[in-house]
C-alpha cells in the first residue's frame, strides 16, 4: 500500500492542517450571497497555504525528473578508494538520480536542445555523497567567474525577455574554450530521446583516497544501458507539440511498467605522476572541465550498476525539493583543484540554502540513511530528529558524545610553490584539438547535420559574431570551419585570409 493509501485509510476525514475535521466544503458566509466572515480559518488557511506553494525555481536545471534506485558493486576499485560505497563487490547502495534540462525554466518542453543534468545522490553508509553532473564530459567555461555570465546568455534578454541566438554567440565566439561543449550540444546528442538513454559524467576530475592514504584524480563515467538514443529537430519539434513532458512521461511510465533504466559506472584514473606526464606532453590541464582525459591514456575502469527502480510519490516532496551539491563528498572521494568544482561546492550549497531553506538535508529525499550527529541547531523547518535534547555544543563531557575519529582525516594535500593570482583562463590554452576530435569522429552525414544546425542558429547573430566564431571551428577543424561558412553563405577563401593570422598563432 502507498503511503498515499495508508494515509488516507487512516484518515477517512476531510481536516485542516492541524488535523481536525472539516464538516463543510463550502465558505462561511453572512447570508447565501456573502460576504465572507474572518473566522473561516480553514478557508483563510487554505489560501495562506496556496500563496506559498511555490519554493523559488532553480536559476539552473529548473525542469527535472528523479527516481529511486539501487547502485551495486560488481568490481573492485578498494586499491583507488576507501569510499564504503565501494567497499565489497555486490554491495547495494540506494540512491536518488534527478535528470533536468539547463537553460529552460520549470514550465519548459523537455525536448529541448540543451546539454541534460545528471544528479545522483548516493545514501552511503558514510553519509550521501551527490554526483552532480551532465550528459556531457565537459563544459562550457572553465573559470567560475563566466558561470553565470554564461548562464544569462543561455535566459531571456532583459528587454524583450526573449531567449537570444545573438547573446550566447556573443560569449561562445569570446570564450573559444566553450567550443567543445558546443560541437557537442549541436551534435546528435544535443537532444536526447528521452531521460533513459542518455550517458551521465562527473565531468569534473574529483580524487580518490585508499586506506593507505594514497591520493588518486579520477573521473566518473555512468555509460547508460539503454543505448543512446537522439532526436532530430523536427521530430522533436513535432513531439513538443504533442507533450511538453516526455520526458518525464517516458521516466515514470517505464518505471510503472517495471521497465527499470539502469547505466554502468565506470571510472577513469590519473596518478600525480600520470598528470604531470600528460600535462607536460599535450599541454592540458588534467583539471580543465572543457577537456576530457582521451580513453587510450586513461582507460575505464567498471565498477558498477545504477539501477532505477521506484518512481517518487510526491514530485514536489521528493524532486522539487532534493538538493544535490558537489560539496557532498563522503571518506574516499574527494575534490581536485579544478576551478569550476570548487566554485560549484559553495555554490550548489548555497542555493540549497536560499531555495529549500537552512534545515534542507532534514527533508525526507535529502536526509542521509546513516546516523547523523552534529552541532548546527535550529533555524525554520528544523525537526530535532537526529539530535532531539543532545548539547548543543562540542566539545562537552557528556558520556557516549560522538568523536571525530582520526580514520576519516584527509591526507595533507601538497600544493608546491602555488602562487596566488587571477590567471587568465584563456591565455595559452588549446581549445580547438579536442573539439576536433570530435567532429573527426562523426560521420559525415552527422558532420553535415551538426554543421547545419550551428549555422541555422548562428546566422541569427551579427555578422561580427558569425565572423568571430567561424574562425573558432576553422581552428578546430578546416572542414568544419569550410562546412559551416558555406552554409552561412560567406566566402571561405576571403573569410581565411582574413582570419589567417590569428588561425596560424593559434595552430602554432
Ligand atoms: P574514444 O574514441 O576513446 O572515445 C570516444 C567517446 O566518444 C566514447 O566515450 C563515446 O561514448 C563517445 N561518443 C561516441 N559517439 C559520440 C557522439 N556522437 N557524440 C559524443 N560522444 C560520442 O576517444 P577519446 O577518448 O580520445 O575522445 C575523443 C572525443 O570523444 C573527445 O574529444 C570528446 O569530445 C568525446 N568524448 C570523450 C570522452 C572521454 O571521456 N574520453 C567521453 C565522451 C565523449 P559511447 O561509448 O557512449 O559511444
């Protein structure tokens, strides 16, 4: 029986929220024609309640769906990580994964193109520790100041409050770093089919750590079982006009059906030594969310199963209100310097703070399943669950209080002769190569829709901005700068000379 049923079993009367019985549905009024009386407190409370349904939209991945599951372990990684999620081949973990769209707000289409939130949260027996990542193994920006800068460009213009080809190629064609992530989101995957066949990726590097205290850099890779399955623009199109929510009509009904969507973890890993030797030979920064670690360098490692398995029962108790951050982090994972993950470990918090309030990790879908026992008190919501009369204060000399135990320190982190500074994220960085590696891996008629759909969409910028850009895919690519000029009608040959300079330093 769902808690739904047994609910209303219990309760067969209608009351109020302070649980008293209601006799009458209907206002309480002086004569059959009104006006309302003041004490219809269960009608007033009715509407105060109604007025506060709504808990601010995220800023970002605002549509979303989750379901329950289980991760089981199926090889060991315990040489990399002490992590108790992994500790024994066949351990079963549950977990919660919320997928979303980025750009659009609460009420958006879910076939949109847009890069698609992967969000797993695992209840480990060691705490919950969220994974918070993308359909895509890397980003847009690599410095946390052009997040939100970026994040604009992808809303609605402050005038028209339309959303604005012109905007996002403005910044993509001064940002070059974000042209990997374009040629994917343009790409056949820019716009899955459905939740259930997309990959998920950690995209940040984060660390291992081993019993032995030894330090590792690794990156999490969730291949889906399903098999990847993409729409075209006017099938997509087409189904928009049918169902704005088919995705999230497609997750739950095949989770009903008992259909259960599952994905392999795999993981990629880098020694200290490993990322100074790569460093040193292809000039990347091993913590450069624009940049991927190639397979043939760093191979996958299997690990396990994500299985999805039970769909919510109340959508905004359990996906409106699940709060995933990259500062979840349990003994055994930790982070790595990359900029952008540290930036997002306050940041996810952050918002979690503002959208679901200071006592969020007490709701039901947040609440770790392991013991809890802390010092932070109070404050709007809070349930005392966890530490009802306990002190408040630490350190106290009550018998049985819980210690910090030594086991679960970090090993000291050595950072050299670090020199603070702002560094300039674009300064001597090679952002075409990987981006055309990509586009070489396509086919061509894959080549030749990625090129038509970037051209559809950058002709509605200003020839500027076309200009600018178009050297970008030049550098990654000549046939893929050729391609996309032709289509925008502009003069390859004039169009190489005149950016010839600029495409020569950059090759150089
Ligand atoms: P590999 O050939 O070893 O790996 C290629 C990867 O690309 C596979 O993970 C594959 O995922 C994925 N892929 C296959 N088709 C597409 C597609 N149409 N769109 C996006 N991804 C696709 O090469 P490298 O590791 O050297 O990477 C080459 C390029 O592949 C990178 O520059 C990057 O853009 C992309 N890529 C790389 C990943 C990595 O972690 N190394 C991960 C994902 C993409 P699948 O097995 O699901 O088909």
């Amino acid at each position: 029986m769902s808690n739904t049923q047994d609910n209303q079993t219990k309760c067969p009367f209608l009351t109020t929220a302070e649980g008293a019985p209601i006799g009458r549905q209907q206002a309480l009024t002086a004569g059959p024609r009104g006006p309302l009386l003041m004490q219809d407190t269960a009608l007033l409370e009715q509407m105060q309640h109604f007025n506060r349904e709504r808990i601010p939209e995220r800023v970002v991945h605002a549509k979303g769906s989750g379901a329950y599951g289980t991760f089981t372990v199926t090889h060991d990684i315990t040489k990399f990580t002490k992590a108790s999620i992994f500790s024994k081949v066949g351990k079963k973990t549950e977990c919660f994964l919320r997928f979303s769209t980025v750009a659009g707000e609460r009420g958006a289409a879910d076939a949109e193109r847009d890069v698609r939130g992967f969000a797993v949260k695992f209840y480990t027996d060691e705490g919950n520790w969220d994974m918070v990542g993308n359909n895509t193994p890397v980003f847009f920006v690599r410095d946390p100041y052009k997040f939100q800068n970026f994040i604009h460009t992808q809303k609605r213009d402050p005038k028209t409050n339309l959303r604005g080809h012109d905007m996002q190629w403005d910044f993509w064609s001064q940002c070059p770093e974000s042209l990997h992530q374009v040629t994917i989101l343009f790409s056949d995957r820019g716009l899955p089919a459905s939740y259930r066949h997309i990959n998920g990726y950690g995209s940040h590097t984060y660390s291992f750590i081993n019993a032995q205290g030894e330090r590792v850099w690794c990156k999490f890779h969730f291949k889906c079982n399903q098999g990847i399955k993409n729409w075209m623009d006017d099938h997509a199109a087409k189904v928009i006009g049918d169902d704005r929510e088919s995705h999230q009509r497609d997750l739950f009904n095949a989770i009903e059906k008992g259909e259960f969507p599952s994905w392999t973890l795999k993981v990629q890993i880098m020694t200290q030594a490993q990322a100074d030797a790569w460093s040193a030979k292809t000039g990347w920064n091993p913590f450069d969310l624009t940049k991927v670690w190639p397979h043939a360098d760093f191979p996958l490692h299997e690990v396990g199963k994500l299985e999805l398995n039970r769909n919510p029962e109340n959508y905004h108790a359990e996906v409106e209100q699940a709060a995933f951050k990259p500062s979840a982090l349990v003994p055994g994972i930790g982070p790595s310097p990359d900029k952008m993950l540290q930036a997002r470990l306050m940041s996810y918090a952050d918002t979690h703070l503002h959208r679901v309030g200071v006592n969020h990790h007490q709701i039901p879908v947040n609440k770790p399943r392991c013991p809890v026992m802390h010092y932070m008190r109070d404050g709007q919501g809070a349930t005392a669950e966890t530490y009802g009369g306990a002190p408040n204060y630490w350190p106290n000399t009550r018998a049985g209080t819980p210690m910090p135990n030594e086991k679960f320190a970090d090993p000291a982190w050595d950072l050299g002769q670090a020199v603070v500074d702002r560094f300039d994220s674009t300064e001597n960085h090679d952002d075409f190569t990987q981006a055309g590696n990509l586009y070489r891996m396509f086919d061509d008629a894959h080549r030749d829709r990625l090129c038509s759909r970037i051209a559809g969409n950058l002709a509605q910028a200003r020839k500027e901005i076309q200009m600018r850009q178009l050297c970008h895919f030049f550098r990654a690519d000549e046939d893929y700068g050729r391609r996309i000029a032709a289509k925008l009608g502009i003069n390859v040959d004039a169009a190489m000379q005149e950016f010839k300079p600029v495409h020569d330093s950059v090759r150089a």
